[in-house]
C-alpha cells in the first residue's frame, strides 16, 4: 500500500491507569486465534455442514443459534491456535463455554503449538461451569476433545489469560497517512499483546465505551479511517492479554475530514441467510469509512424483528448493540440506516398499527439513529392486496407519515429510504399487471425520501444511465441502487455461491445517473472486504474503471504484507464470479488459475511432444499445488480471523480439487511412462467424487470431472517420460524464528508450496518458519521429460530459552551442503 509519511504529532500521554482492567472477563483471546475442528457434523440432509451456522470458528461470533455441531460419535476435537497472530504465547487461565447440550466428558489441553505434545491437560468434568487451570499455563494452543458428544453443540468458546501482574506500554507510537486511511505503528513491551484505538473528543478524554473503535494484536499495526468528527484525536492503548490497560498515547490526526465522498453509497445488510455478526459490521463500517463509502443499511431479512415479527420491540440489549454501532459510524463518518420490513402483514392505514411502528422506532432514535429505511419488498406472497396505484398510494402515505412523526421525535431532520415492491424494472413492467401504477405514485413521496430500486432486474446484467431514465421520470428523483451483484443468498443448498471478482457490467454514466449506490452483498461479511475497494475505484473514475485490473488495490485494503496481498488476489482469482455472470438464470465462478493451466496441458496433448505436454504439466502441477495448500495458506496468513473463517469452507473445495488434479497428473505421468495408470485414475475419480458429494462451493463447475474425461479421451502412450525423484528426507527439527533448510534432492526445477517465503536454490529449501505450529508442505519437481510432487507436514516448535543460537550463518550452510534437513 503506497503510503505518505507525515509529521507525528505525539500531543500527551494520558493515564487512564494501569489498574483498569478490561470489561467482564478480560480480553477473549478466542478472538485472536485459529479456530478449527477434527470434523463437523453434516447437518444438511447429511451431506455437508452449513459453513455460517455450523462451522467450528462460529462459537465466537456471538450468535448463540450458530454453533460448532460436533459429530455425534468418537472423540472429535476443537483447537485454538493462537501463534499466527499473535506475538507471544498467551498464560491461559480460564475457558467459558456455552453448549447446547453440554457433552458429559470435554479432556482440554494446552499445547506449547498446535500438532505439538500436551504441557498440561485436564478433564473438565463439568462444562457449563467456567474451566479453571489449577496454574496460568503458557502455550499457544489449546484443544478441546469430547468424547462420545452424542449431539452436544458448542455454541460460544472464550479463552482468558491470567493477571502477569505487569502493566502493557507502547513506545515510538508513530502516525502516518495510509492511502487510504492512516496507519499508526508502536513498539510494544514484553506485557503488551494487544493495543486499543479510540476516537477521543479531547486531548484530555479517557476512552469509554463510546469511544472504542478496534482492538489489534500489538505485534501488528493498525490501518484504519481517520476521525471524521473535526477536532477529534485518537486514543493508541495498549492492553496485557489479561485486560490491564496501560497510558495512552493520544495522537492528533492529519487533516480529519468532516464529510464522506460518496455519502449514499456503501453496503446494504439486507439478504436472507445467517446475519452479520457485530464484529463483521464493525469492521465493514471501518471499510467502508476508509474507503469513503458513507453509508449502512440494516436490513437483514433473517433477523425475524425486522420482518416476520415486526411488532416485537427490540429489548434494551439489542437497542445497545445497535446504539454502538450508530456511534462507531458518526466517529467515522458512515451514516448508519435502521431497516424494517413490516408490510408483510402491516395493515398500512389503521393507526394501531402505525403506532406499534413508531413505538418500535422510538428507542433507535434515542440511540442516534436519523436514517431509516421502510421495506415493502418481497410482501406479494404474504398479502391478498394487488399490487397496483391503490398499494402505491398507502405505501408512500406511510413513508409520508413516519418522517413526519419521526422528526417530531428527533427534533431535527430524518431520511426515510423507501423499497417499493415493484423494485426493479422488470417486476414493474412483468411481474406485476399493475406495477406501473404503483411506481407512479413515488412522486408524491416527500421530496427528501430516498427510493431504492434494483435496477432493470433483481440480478442486472447490466446497468446504464438509460436504464434509470423511466424510474427517475416516474418517481421525481433519481433512485439509489440496491445492487445484488455479490449477493449470493440466491444459491440454492447444493452449489454454494461465493463472489470475489470485482464490480462489472456497469456503464461509466450510471454514476451521475443515481443518487447513490448501495450493494447488497455476501453473507460471509468478511469476504465482502475483499471486493469493496473495487466500487471505491469504480466511483472514483467510472470512465478508466478496468474490472480487469482492480483487485491488486483492492485486496490491498485488507492485506498487510505483499505475500498476503498475492494470498488474497489468489482467492479472488480462484472465485472470479458475480451473481451477474454465467447463463441467464444461473451463476457460474471460475477459478482462472485451474481454468487456464488445464487448458493449455488439453492442448498440448494433440502435439504427441513430450517437452511441450511436460511444460503445461508443470504450469498445472504448481496450480493444483496451490490449491491443495489452500487450508495450510489461510491457516499461517496474516488474514484477519473472520477473513480466515469465511474462506475456510470454500477453502475445501479447492483442497479436494487440487489433489484430485495432482493425482490426475500422476495417471498421466504412468501413461507416458507405459503404465495403463488404472490405479491412479481410480484415486483420482474417488477423489473427484468425493468433492462433488462432500463439497457445495464450485470454483469452476466440475472442471477436474472434465479434466479427467478429456485426459482419458486422448488416451496418451509412453513418450519416454521420466518421473523426477524427490528424496525421502528426515526434516529434523523446526524452531520458529530459525532458518531451516534442506535438500530435497530432486533434479530439474523445484517448487514448494505451503512455506510462507521459503526460497528455493537447485534442489535445496531454505524457509524460516515465522511461527510455530503444523505445516502442510508440497515439493514439486519438474524436468522437459516428467514430473513429480510429494506432500508432507512439518512441525514448528517454540523456540527455548536452552536452544543454542550461536551457531553461525557459515556452519547452517556446512550442514545444509551435506544434504540435511535440519539445522
């Protein structure tokens, strides 16, 4: 990320006091972890576990209806990894956790890292009662085994340190300008492992709950939106993972902005399926602000207070939640649209009803709240009504009404964002007899409403300037478009959709066309930040927007490093799809990487040269490789946790893929070599079967099925080929922080895949592990006359205070050059 170093403005230090601890429990050191399972019970129709509600990371979202399904026999285990991102090994004291049926028998231990042997361990015996280890117990893992759950599901799982008795302090705590955003870096002490930031209104202000923005690993920095409040400064913290806080630094941002660029442009929360968690709106929000995108509309259909049961009021707690959420924004200058969709059953003109609405509202604008959004979209099914100018006419007098009574609640202006039920053009003009009617009657909206609209369909192809000609006629103002291109609550249960291309098929002059543009998006929300920038760029210069050239930047938003930046435009690549592409009807994704290196291997079949089919081969070889790390690869990123959460099932996919294609190449290889390969298509086709069945996400729909039919159709005959040798080696010992190398001993090009920054010279690897834990490796070998690959797992302990660290860079290499693989 390019980036402008300012002056640093370092006003005061002030002492909000080293004795104040962090609210309940201190910090939940869950939050910061790895979080994965043995196994998953299948719960749709045995097939396959649904990925929002059932995958293991999900007993920290804080949503007690998704939980961790835990298979109903054996001993299936949970494990929390805290060594990708976090500096030091946390002293674990405390697990709470909240079970749906809690398991008679849960053995816990903690692990000096994740693969490695116990260092304690202990039976919880019982389960709804907070575990307790008799001594704080340093590692950074911990595993969960229950035995013979017999359908206990885990809800929630926090994990909390002990007190170190140590005050956390930051120095060199230094600002500068990100583009976009700012980035404040700081050198943590040893009892520092995590740091607060805050939006101050002072230079003398404390942080509060009023003021929180984000908590962030101390070994990281943060990069986020500046204030948007003008004279506001940020509060830089730094936390023990026992909850102390220490002094803060008070930092005094560069030129705070007062306004966003694109106010009524952002993100819409509004598909069906599992809602957002408040960690995933927070920092969608703090996305959204950097990005200058001003604008969050809630509006989750699955939250049953916000259509089904619209009566129901909100209870103070979740009143609260959506109050922090409405300060987050006004801190950074995101407007925050609280939605209700009550038509489904709403008698719109009896004053009763009307009152029960403006009852329910009262308390969101006593919380801040001055944007609402009313939904009359998708009702047609639940009313005997038709949809026509007489239903047009009672929706509008409604919005007409509730701003009215609103403001008088307010004492100031409020918005009101309308949904008609004809919300596009083609429910106007063909789902609906009389849909024109009805459209007609948003010119007597009040002048300030904003109306939502689709576009010429639910999911456009396309969208222009002209498109808009008839709605911004009809209506007296010019819409705000509800995009659906990244929604992908339209997937049925079978093929799951996930979108990570960018924004496409939107004509430059639909910009100055709209009023603004909000899209409705994933539901794994931390995925969406992946693409975000891509509509930023778009809005920013639609007339040079290239879809084909956005993703560098726009993964750069959510990426610290250059190795995570290529990691994330990887994904993006592996799922290059939109709601919008493939047939009429019918979504289709492509992984572009798979999609091109089997094309160019098909082809070169037909040459009968050896050279040339080995040369594809190894352009395929390293694609498949890649995919069949995908797990290892998220798993010891740098990605945020709920990036890593979101991209963990769809993950599977490409695992599953990737080997089937691997073993694929092995089948080719025994063909021309003049083997009949009958056993390694047979792996191959249960590996291929084994994806379909066990697997929703397609990354390109049955690609590997038709790799296989197209390799056997050729039927290839020796052609001298010579499968290079890989040697069986001993991998030794592996330290994090320490340089490991080894001679794989193969001849010809060698790759490896699954070693972050591992350099490869002829046939020797050289990679420091940059922290402890399990790895999963594949060597590749490829020479003009065969090729090869082996997978294997490497394990990465702690480093010891006894391990010698004096030899020197010269005896490394000595022990490297006679062919070992330790150090």
């Amino acid at each position: 990320m390019k980036r402008l170093v300012v002056v640093v403005l370092l006003v005061a230090l002030v002492l909000v006091g080293s004795a104040l601890v962090w609210p309940a429990d201190g910090v939940d050191l869950a939050q910061f972890a790895r979080i994965t399972a043995s196994d998953t019970r299948n719960t749709f129709l045995g097939l396959w576990p649904r990925e929002t509600d059932d995958g293991p990371f999900t007993v920290r979202d804080g949503q007690p209806e998704t939980s961790w399904k835990v298979p109903r026999t054996g001993s299936p285990n949970l494990e929390v990894d805290f060594a990708p991102l976090l500096s030091r090994s946390p002293a674990v004291q405390t697990l709470v956790a909240h079970w749906s049926r809690p398991p008679a028998y849960v053995l816990v231990e903690a692990l000096d890292y994740c693969g490695g042997a116990a260092v304690a361990s202990a039976s919880w015996d019982d389960p709804t009662e907070p575990f307790v280890f008799s001594e704080p117990v340093v590692g950074n893992c911990i595993r969960l085994t229950v035995d013979d759950p017999d359908g206990a599901d885990l809800m929630e799982l926090s994990v909390h340190a002990a007190s170190s008795g140590q005050t956390p302090g930051l120095d060199d705590v230094l600002l500068s300008e990100a583009d976009p955003g700012i980035q404040i870096d700081w050198t943590p002490n040893e009892a520092a492992m995590f740091v607060r930031i805050d939006f101050l209104p002072s230079l003398d202000a404390s942080p509060s709950a009023d003021t929180f923005i984000e908590t962030v690993p101390a070994g990281r920095s943060w990069i986020g939106p500046a204030p948007a409040l003008d004279d506001w400064v940020i509060g830089v913290t730094p936390l023990g993972a026992d909850g102390v806080l220490g002094d803060t630094a008070v930092l005094v941002p560069p030129d705070s902005p007062s306004s966003m660029v694109w106010p009524l442009m952002g993100t819409i929360e509004g598909f069906y399926g599992t809602m957002w968690s408040d960690q995933e709106r927070r920092k969608m929000i703090l996305m959204l602000a950097r990005l200058g995108l001003g604008s969050y509309l809630y509006a989750p259909k699955w939250d049953p207070l916000h259509r089904e049961e619209w009566r129901t009021p909100y209870g103070d707690w979740e009143v609260s939640r959506f109050g922090a959420l409405s300060c987050l924004g006004e801190l950074v200058g995101v407007r925050m649209v609280f939605g209700l969709s009550p038509a489904y059953d709403m008698v719109v003109d009896d004053p009763g009803e009307r009152q029960i609405l403006l009852d329910k509202l009262e308390p969101l604008v006593d919380v801040g709240f001055r944007d609402f959004e009313i939904g009359f979209d998708d009702i047609e099914f639940s009313l005997e009504d038709e949809v026509d100018g007489l239903m047009g006419a009672k929706h509008v007098d409604l919005a007409n009404w509730l701003k009215a009574r609103l403001e008088e609640m307010a004492g100031g202006s409020v918005t009101i964002w309308f949904m008609p039920t004809p919300y596009s053009t083609d429910r106007q003009y063909n789902y609906f007899e009389h849909g024109t009617e009805y459209v007609d009657q948003l010119i007597d909206l009040h002048p300030d409403t904003l109306v939502l609209w689709n576009g010429p369909d639910t999911f456009s192809r396309s969208m222009s300037a002209s498109d808009m000609a008839d709605i911004t006629a009809r209506a007296g103002r010019r819409p705000v478009i509800w995009e659906n291109m990244h929604c992908n609550d339209a997937g049925d249960a079978f093929i799951a959709k996930f979108y990570l291309a960018p924004l496409m098929d939107r004509a430059p002059d639909l910009v100055d066309a709209v009023a603004g543009f909000m899209t409705n998006p994933l539901i794994p929300g931390a995925a969406d930040r992946l693409v975000y920038g891509s509509y930023a760029q778009y809005f920013d210069d639609p007339y040079s927007y290239d879809p084909g050239l956005v993703m560098p930047e726009a993964v750069a938003l959510e990426t610290a490093d250059l190795i995570d930046r290529d990691l994330a435009l990887w994904w993006s690549q592996s799922y290059w799809g939109l709601a919008i592409t493939g047939p009429e009807g019918f979504s289709v994704t492509h992984n572009l990487p798979l999609d091109e290196a089997a094309g160019v291997l098909e082809e070169s079949l037909a040459s009968n040269d050896l050279a040339k089919i080995a040369n594809a081969a190894a352009g395929l070889l390293a694609a498949a490789a890649r995919m069949s790390s995908a797990w290892n690869d998220l798993h010891h990123s740098g990605f945020e946790p709920d990036l890593v959460d979101d991209l963990w099932f769809p993950a599977e996919r490409l695992v599953d893929d990737g080997d089937a294609v691997l073993i694929l190449l092995d089948w080719l290889g025994e063909r021309l070599s003049g083997g009949d390969g009958a056993e390694a298509l047979a792996r191959a086709d249960d590996a291929i079967l084994d994806a379909l069945l066990h697997d929703r996400y397609e990354t390109s729909l049955l690609r590997p099925y038709l790799l296989r039919t197209r390799l056997a159709r050729s039927q290839p005959g020796p052609m001298g080929f010579a499968r290079p040798v890989i040697a069986d080696f001993t991998p030794g010992e592996l330290i994090a922080g320490q340089e490991w190398c080894c001679d794989v001993g193969a001849n010809g090009n060698v790759g490896v895949f699954g070693l972050r920054e591992a350099l490869v010279d002829a046939s020797m690897i050289c990679w420091t592990p940059p922290h402890s834990g399990t790895y999963q490796v594949i060597i590749t070998a490829t020479t003009e006359t065969g090729w090869a690959w082996d997978k294997r797992t490497l394990l990465v302990r702690n480093p010891d205070p006894a391990d010698d660290d004096d030899s020197t860079p010269d005896e490394d290499a000595d022990e490297a050059d006679d062919g070992g693989c330790g150090c």
